[in-house]
C-alpha cells in the first residue's frame, strides 16, 4: 500500500505550518511529528512531505541527513544513547558504553534482535553538571552509575520508561 | 561608484560588484572553485580569501563588496599561504585517481596545485575517507563523490538555472556527498554543462569518458546547428576526429550548451554517415550518381523543383536557389520558412528545431519564390515529376511530395535521414567539415568552421550543386561559398 | 554576596513569578520607546551570555529602527557548547524570566514574532517551556495587545534535531527556516538580513533572561554588580571531579578560585587540579596554575589566553591524559562540522585522525607539529568559527602540555 499522510498529520500539520510565514519553515517539525507516529522517517514519508510542503525531494532528503535525531531505519523500542564529550568521559561514560555493549551483546548503531534495544553514543547532552548521562528515548538519565544502568535496563526489561531527572 | 585598490592598482566599480569582479575588470586573477558567474555566491571553498587592509581576518573575494578607500592585496604572503593551505586541504580526501581521470589537463585541483601549491602531501593515503566512485547518474554523466570537493555549484545549476534540483548535499561534516533521489536520473536537457562547472572529475561526460586525453585537443570556435538559438560553441578534435562541444559563453546568446546540442557532432562519424551517394538505395560514387541524377532533371525539366532548407547553411541555399534559377531555369522553387522562433523552457532550446529559418529570409528576398504553402499544393498537384532537397526539409512536404510520386533528389549526411524512397540521395559536407553562414532566432548572423575535414567523395553542398548543374549543362561558377552568396543581403 | 537575578527558588509557577514582581518590567518597558529600553539594555554592559560575549544593547541598536515589514527575536536555546547546562536550568528554574526578558525585548526591537530555538534534545524542557508559555498567553502576557498596549508578540518554541552548529546564529535562522544548519556568509548581519531575510535580533537564554531585572532596577545596577566593563551576574557551570558541580550564578569578575574552593567545596578527595577549561570546550585551556590565578569575566580571561565563552567550566584532574580528552573533543568537532567550508570539514578530520594515531602510540613526534599546523590553517579562514574552535583547544593543548604528547609519540601512552 503506498504511504499516505495520515489525517491527523495533516491536520497537525495545519497547525505547525501556521507559525512560520513560509510553509517550508515546518519542515523540520514536521519531520519530528513523522518520527514520533513510526519511529523513523521513511523514504516514502519523505517523498509525501516534499509534496506537503511543495518542496524538491532532495530537500527534504538532505535536511533529514543532516540531523543526527532523524533515524532514517526504525530504532528499537529503546534508544539508547550515552553522551560521550568530554565531562561524561571524565566521568565514566566509556565503561558504561562497554557494559551496555555486554549487556547488550550489540556495537554502537546496531539494534537487538528482538528489536528492544537501540544503542549509539551521542554528543553533549547539555547536563554536564550531572555527568555521566544517558538518554532514552526522550528521558534524561543523569548521574548514572553501573548500578543505576542495571536498574533502569531492568525497568526497560519489564516494559517501563519512568521520566528521567524531571 | 566606490574607488578602490587592488595590488597597488585602482579602480572604479559600480556600487554592489565584489572584490573579485573588480579584480576582474583590472585582469588581476583570483583562484576559485565554487564561484561562477552565472551562480548564486557560496562562498564555501574558501580558495578565493584575499587581504584587505585593516581587517583582522582574510576575506573571500567572491562574497566581499567593494567599498570606497579598500585596499585588497591579493599576493601577499597570507593570501599564498592561505591558498596553499586551502589546497591542502581539498586534496588530504582527494583520490589520486589522476592517471584515470578524463578532467586531468583541464583540472581545478592539478592547475592551481601547479600555481599555488606543489608541497608534498602530509596526510597518508590509506586515510583517506572513501566513498562511492563511477555512478552513472543520468544518460550523460557519471558521477565520482571521492573526487567531489563539495563546492556545491552542481547544486546550485540543477537548483537555479534548471530549476529542477536533483541534486543536494546530504549528511554533513566529511561525510557529506552529493546525491540525487534513488532511482531518478539527472536528465534534465542541460545535465551536461555539470561536466564543465565541475572544477574537478566527480562529474564526468559518459560520452566522452576515457576516449582521449584534453590535452591533445584542438579547438575550433563554431556555432551549434541544433534548433535556432544557434548557441556558440567549441568543437574539440584531435586528427580529424571530433570529440566534444563546449560551450563558447558570451553575453549575447549562450552561457550554456543544452545536451541535444552537444550530441549534434556525432552524426559526423556516425555509423551510417553518407561518403558515397545512393541511387536507389545502391551505394554508388557521387560522379556518376550526379550524372543520373542530372539525366532524371533533363528528362522533365519544367517538372523540376527546388525546395531550400532551413537547415542548410545560406551559401548551400543560395546554391540551390542558383540550380532553380540558372540551371533548370524554373520558378518552381521555394525559400519560404517561417517557424515560430523564441526560447520554449526559459533557457536555451529554442521552439524551432531549425538553425536557419531567419537565414533564409534574406536568401527569400534575393530570389523570391513560391510561399511553402503553394509549394505544397504544386507538388501536390502532380505536374511536378523530381524535387531537390534537403533530407530534413523534405519532410515538411513529405505527404504531398508522396502522395504525388515526386521522384526525390536527397541532399543527406547521415543515410538513416533520407527517405527511403528516394531516387537519390546525395552526400554533402556537414558543416562540422566546412564554413556555413547561419542567422539565429535573435537576428545574429555567425558563421561555423570547419573543425574536421570530410572523407574523400564528401563535398560542401553548394559545390555539388555546382557540379550537378554543369552535367545537367549549366555553369553556374560557385566555386566557393562566397560566391555562392553573391547578391544575399543580410540586412 | 549578591542575590541572584536569575536562578531564584520556587517561581517557576506563573503564580509564583507574578507574586514575586515577574512581569511587573514588562508593564515598565511597554511604557518607555524602544530606544530607552534599548539604552537600558546599553548601560548595562549586558554581554551575549552564549559565548560570543556580543553586547546586547548593541546588538539590538543595529535593528534598524525605521526598516520596513517584519522584525522577528529569536532565543538561541541550542545548548550544545560542551561543559554548558545553564540554560537547561534557567528554563526549569525561571522559564518566565526568559519569556518576559523576551517580551521586553520583542518591544525594543519592534518584533511581533519571537521563536525559542531550543536544542531537540530537550524535549522534557521544551513541553515545560510550552506550558510557561501558555500560562503567559492566558495571563495576556504575551499574544495580542499585550497589558493592553496594542503591542502584539507571537511566541513558540522551535525544536532543533541534532546539531551542535545549529548554536552558531546564522546556521540556527537557517535550520529554522527548514534547511541544512549552515552557517551563513555574513556580512549581511542578522540585524539586518536574518529570519526570512527580515531584521532579527538573536540572543542566548541567559542573556534574555537578565533583561527584566534590568529594566526594573536600572542598566547602572546591573553593571555595578560585575566588573567596569562585564555587567552583572553569569551563570557559570561547574562539571568535573569537584565535591559539588552544578550552575552557579556569581557575578563577573569573581575569582576563579572562589567558584572551585568556596562555590563547588574544592576537588572530590584525592583529585588534583590540573588543568580547567574556563568557557566551554571551544576555549582555550588553562594550566592549573593559570586558573588559580585567573578572574571569570570577559577582560581578564581574554588577558589569560583564553575567554570568558559560556561559562562552561570543565575541571580536569591530574589522573586524566590530555592527549585522550582532546581526542573526545576532536571527535565532538569533526562529528559536528556542518561540511561547508574546506578548511572545517577536512581539517577536523584530519585532526581526529592525528589524534588517534598519538591514542594508539603509531605516532611520530613529527606529528604533534602538524597538529599545530593544521589547527593554525584552520583558523581565521572559515564561514564559521567551528573550526576555530576546533583548533584553538588543539593549540592550547599541544602549547600547555605538550610533554604528554610527546610522550604518546614516543610510544608511552595510556592505560585507558
């Protein structure tokens, strides 16, 4: 079945467009709202949001290739990602990296193959203060710990993501 | 008008030029890769940065007003080290792809290294960042992102001269590579004139891929003969062989070349181009084939008619406007072309296929004539037995001439043209071979050359109308094609 | 010791601001023209909080005041400078701060759009934000004929998607506009050509969020609370082995001793000072020495060989190896250049490649020189200064502690 934009988006879509006095300048919004309905951004989403938003295909393309949280194939049900810069590294970012690559039996950038687990490393997170920290999906968790890793994969193991610090 | 100082030189430019268009106007040469005339300003390859004084940092040319009192040095020490810096820089990712690669002769990277540059390479080879090589991307080109030095001008032609934006840089950072939508092809009609913006081998004509080297290449200014813009162009050719058209810029006409245009130099050698005559469909020497021919004119002599062709060079007309006149001494001739002409997409291709609809205007006035339209209903009408012609213009009275069984005297180059009905068809030299003079939509009248010479038997076609007439016991003394354009005035 | 301006307790409710004053500036400023604000603003010696340091009242002076069509404000939220969480804090602390210091600021400038940029990342901050927002509009804070002025200002946020340079100004109006953030050839100047090519005025969270309080008592007073020439309070960020990081707001020109010692209580146990980043990975380190020497504002940190940036203050301890931090900075860099402009996109490859080499001990000491080299032919000469700060921690770092890298090519590198 060919991929449609799906009423709701459309609608959203409406509302978002209406902030900018150019249609284009939601494209990047736009393609947050596609990511958070399938996860990821599609080629043909990206084909049928070029359409919206009468813009060239190979804009769209780019833009999405250029931001490192667009995922252009589906993510696990968790992404994982642990900060790598420089206060989380003095902190210990590299041992929980390699715990999670145990725990996990992936490399960063690869997927479970149950498809839970998403791991990668990403770069400041901007909560240096509270250094190491690791983010999934939307939740910050900071001051992580082995044991705290532990923890949190047994919460995710048991289906829950509890918000992070706030 | 701000005044300004480049190199200990002033000049005087019009209020919003930048610096390198006013080192431009003194003949002082600023290297460049992403900047191009005809293009939005990037600024991004960083090879244009200049020093001016009392500013901190070094400048880009390329993207810097001129402004009242600057002072612009561009060779002092800071400016030839930051070039040779900058080139460092381009080729640490660069492949050392020189010995298979069609730009070199005519490279961005080697001709400024030469200038700028020649320092040995810092960086070791095997870390290089590597990435996808020999992509056909479209009929015409083929594409090489590890030779790409990202300066975007492939972008910005597709975006703002075709306007039809295949192309985009995706991913950032030294990740980043041109691409195009899987699956589409960069064939809009002008993919060609990426091959000439590309500074560098990443774009690269198919066409032209790995038949010669550029610099044994002559080139010989011309004019295309593709439809009426009758752009300005290069023929490049190396022992009378052609191997490409460029594009000749200039401000009247063309800065670019569209690619049926750039294709029109292979019906020279094509496979079944025509060194011999046909009679009947049986290849014979053009003597004795311009002696049948000769004897089919004699046989009905009122029955004979001419039929100029706009795509035929003025002095071949005026040839064949002598045959009507001086040879078979008839009025049944016909100079009378009046396609609609003007630019059709906005860019270059023209509505009218033909390159000399405004020629023959002036070849119409010296020798008069019948409209095509009556031309038509004559041929129509039976009392014409054989018509002269050209293989195109033929068919433009094609169902009239063939309704009535006209007995055909093709002028061709190429055999798949020409009627196959025809009685003959007769080779002429293409005007790739020798000089014709043309008059483009805009009212130019320009004149081609001859790049290549023709295979023995092959003739200019006011010369075998010279012949043509003598056997059939005219002389009409055309014996170059000046004097076949005796009594045409341009005006 | 000053009160803080910025990161007070508990007003984070709209209820809460209001009953403590919050928006009682905003009602001040809608009474004043814009060139008083904007003089206001100048008196104050309020400097870019992001780490340009650009001052403010300046920078909205060259809004063109009689320019026709659209002025837009935007808040520049991309919080991505290394060692920087201020603005994370401000947000969560006193998101009403930085809505009315907006708001003022739309009014001097003439802007009846405004748009938060706020890094993807933050997504928790940005749904807090939202609501912040929405309270202010219901209040009639912002919106249509604000306090019933007939001034209108229309206020969102913007998320970004993943990209440290969409910090750099240009390359934030043009990821707002939906393209690539690349940064943009300037001149022209936001002032005058930036969010769809109309005026616009950019501006950090901290630098934003300070304009209320100076609006409500006075430019002077607020320059009296730093320096002569650094205005005010910074919120400075303290991560690393220190007993308590965190932000703390102090005001410019304290010591930098007074903000490890007496602020975060001095180096966890057993760690030793020695080496700090004052301003955010992009600025250029100081030896242990330097630091304890240095006072944090604008003059005395440019004076030291270094700047005063974001305030992101990176405490380094003896156990670390300096070759093995800037090989993670030189990773952040090269990972985060948009692809432009040559000497960026290559150079921090090539750096990051150097850097790996002295990692694994396959170096030579010919390489610690060319680190150099390629870190000077990257400076001065780019569209952005990403790559200058790509090279200048890499020239500081090979200057200061250049004995670590020779060791590295001498073979001799870390266990870690």
């Amino acid at each position: 079945m060919p991929f449609k934009l799906s009423d709701e988006f459309k609608e959203t879509a409406g509302h978002i467009c209406a902030r900018y006095p150019r249609r284009d300048a939601a494209l990047i919004p736009l393609l947050h709202e596609l990511q958070k309905e399938k996860g990821y951004v599609a080629e043909e989403a990206m084909d049928e949001l070029a359409k919206f938003l009468e813009l060239p295909y190979t804009r769209v393309k780019a833009v999405t290739t250029f931001y490192t949280m667009f995922n252009r194939a589906p993510a696990g049900k968790y992404h994982i990602q642990v900060c790598r810069n420089i206060s989380c590294h003095m902190a210990g970012a590299p041992d929980l990296l390699g715990h999670l690559r145990t725990r996990l039996s992936i490399e960063e950038g690869e997927t479970t193959s149950d498809g839970i687990y998403t791991l990668s490393s990403a770069e400041c997170l901007g909560a240096c203060g509270t250094a190491p920290v690791i983010q999934v999906n939307e939740e910050y968790f900071e001051s992580m710990t082995l044991e705290k890793l532990d923890a949190l994969l047994e919460d995710l193991k048991r289906g829950r993501l509890r918000a992070g610090a706030l | 008008m701000p005044k300004l100082t480049i190199d200990g030189k002033s000049v005087e430019v019009p209020a919003g030029r930048t610096l390198l268009e006013a080192a431009q106007l003194l003949g002082v040469y600023i290297p460049r890769y992403c900047y191009h005339p005809k293009l939005s300003i990037s600024g991004n390859c960083r090879m244009c940065l200049v020093e001016v004084e009392k500013s901190p940092k070094l400048v880009t040319a390329c993207s810097t007003e001129a402004a009242e009192g600057m002072t612009v040095l561009t060779t002092s020490e800071r400016v030839i080290k930051a070039r040779r810096e900058v080139l460092e820089f381009l080729l640490i990712n660069h492949p050392l792809d020189c010995p298979v690669c069609d730009q070199a002769g005519e490279c961005g990277l080697q001709d400024y290294y030469m200038d700028y540059s020649r320092q040995k390479s810092r960086f070791p080879a095997a870390d290089k960042v590597q990435r996808q090589k020999r992509r056909a991307v479209g009929p015409y080109l083929m594409l090489d992102n590890e030779r790409c030095i990202l300066c975007t001008r492939c972008v910005r032609f597709c975006a703002e001269v075709t306007k039809t934006s295949e192309l985009e840089v995706m991913e950032r950072a030294d990740h980043s590579f041109i691409d195009l939508k899987e699956g589409k092809a960069l064939d809009n009609e002008y993919s060609l004139n990426l091959a000439d913006l590309c500074p560098v081998g990443a774009f690269t004509s198919r066409d032209f891929r790995f038949k010669t080297r550029v610099w044994f290449l002559k080139k010989t200014p011309t004019i295309c003969l593709g439809c009426a813009t009758g752009c300005e162009i290069y023929a490049q050719h190396n022992e009378n062989t052609l191997y490409r058209l460029l594009p000749r810029p200039n401000a009247e006409t063309n800065t670019w070349l569209c690619d049926h245009g750039r294709m029109t130099y292979k019906t020279v050698r094509a496979g079944d181009r025509l060194n011999k005559a046909l009679i009947r469909r049986g290849l014979i020497d053009l003597e004795p084939a311009l002696r049948e021919a000769a004897t089919r004119l004699d046989e009905f002599k009122d029955a004979a008619a001419v039929l100029g062709s706009p795509w035929l060079s003025a002095e071949d007309n005026a040839a064949l406007g002598r045959l009507a006149k001086d040879g078979l001494k008839t009025d049944h001739y016909c100079f009378d072309f009046s396609a609609e002409q003007g630019i059709k997409d906005g860019i270059l291709i023209n509505k009218d296929s033909a390159p000399n609809t405004a020629g023959l205007k002036a070849v119409k006035s010296a020798y008069g004539g019948l409209a095509l339209e009556d031309f038509t209903t004559l041929l129509a009408g039976g009392k014409i037995k054989t018509l002269v012609t050209e293989a195109n213009a033929y068919g433009l009275v094609k169902a009239a001439a063939a309704a009535a069984r006209v007995r055909l005297i093709i002028f061709a180059l190429n055999r798949g043209e020409a009627p196959a009905t025809a009685h003959a068809v007769l080779p002429y030299a293409s005007y790739f071979e020798t000089a014709g003079t043309f008059v483009n939509y805009q009212g130019l009248r320009r004149a081609t050359a001859a790049a290549v010479e023709p295979q023995p038997g092959v003739w200019p076609l006011w010369a075998v109308v010279n012949k043509l007439a003598s056997y059939s016991g005219a002389e009409l003394h055309i014996d170059c094609g000046e004097a076949a354009l005796e009594g045409i005035n341009f005006k | 010791m000053t009160d803080n301006i910025l990161l007070k307790n508990n007003i984070a409710g709209l209820e809460a601001y209001f009953a403590c004053g919050g928006y009682k500036p905003l009602k001040k400023a809608l009474g004043m023209k814009p060139a008083e604000i904007i003089e206001e603003v100048k008196k104050s010696n309020l400097r870019g909080r992001g780490g340009a340091g650009f001052p403010t009242g300046l920078k909205w002076s060259l809004v063109p005041p009689d320019a026709l069509g659209q002025r837009y404000l935007v808040c520049n939220a991309d919080e991505g400078e290394p060692g920087t969480f201020k603005d994370r804090e401000l947000i969560l602390k006193n998101p009403h701060a930085l809505i009315e210091g907006m708001t003022i600021a739309a009014c001097a400038i003439g802007a009846a759009h405004g748009y938060i940029y706020i890094r993807g990342e933050f997504a928790a901050e940005t749904e807090f934000l939202n609501k912040a927002i929405t309270e202010a509009r219901a209040k009639g804070f912002i919106g249509k004929n604000i306090l019933g002025s007939g001034f209108n200002f229309e206020l969102f946020t913007h998320r970004g998607a993943g990209a440290y340079i969409c910090g750099e100004e240009t390359a934030l109006l043009e990821s707002l506009e939906g393209f690539k953030g690349q940064p943009r050839l300037k001149p022209p100047y936001p002032a005058l050509k930036g969010l769809f090519s109309s005026p616009t005025v950019i501006n950090n969270v901290e630098t934003l969020a300070a304009v209320p309080s100076i609006i409500e008592r006075g430019g002077e007073w607020y320059a009296a609370l730093g320096t002569g020439k650094s205005g005010g309070t910074k919120l400075f960020c303290v991560s690393g082995p220190v007993n308590k990081p965190g932000v703390y707001e102090l005001p410019l020109g304290t010591a930098f001793k007074d903000l490890l010692e007496v602020n975060c209580g001095g180096m966890k146990p057993g760690k030793v000072l020695k080496a700090v980043i004052p301003g955010g990975s992009s600025t250029p380190v100081l030896t242990a020495r330097e630091a304890s020497a240095v006072k944090l504002d604008y003059e005395s940190l440019a004076a030291a060989g270094s700047m005063l940036g974001s305030g992101g203050v990176i405490i380094i301890d003896d156990t670390q190896c300096m070759v093995r931090l800037l090989q993670v900075l030189a990773r952040f860099y090269h990972h985060e250049s948009c692809g432009q402009c040559t000497p960026c996109r290559e150079g921090c490859g090539w750096l990051e490649k150097i850097l790996n080499r002295l990692e694994e001990g396959t170096a030579s000491h010919r390489d610690i020189d060319l680190l150099y080299s390629v870190a000077e032919g990257m400076t001065g000469r780019t569209i952005c200064a990403l790559a200058d700060a790509m090279a200048l921690p890499v020239m500081s770092f090979v200057t200061k502690f250049r004995g670590e890298f020779e060791a590295h090519a001498a073979g001799r590198v870390c266990g870690k």
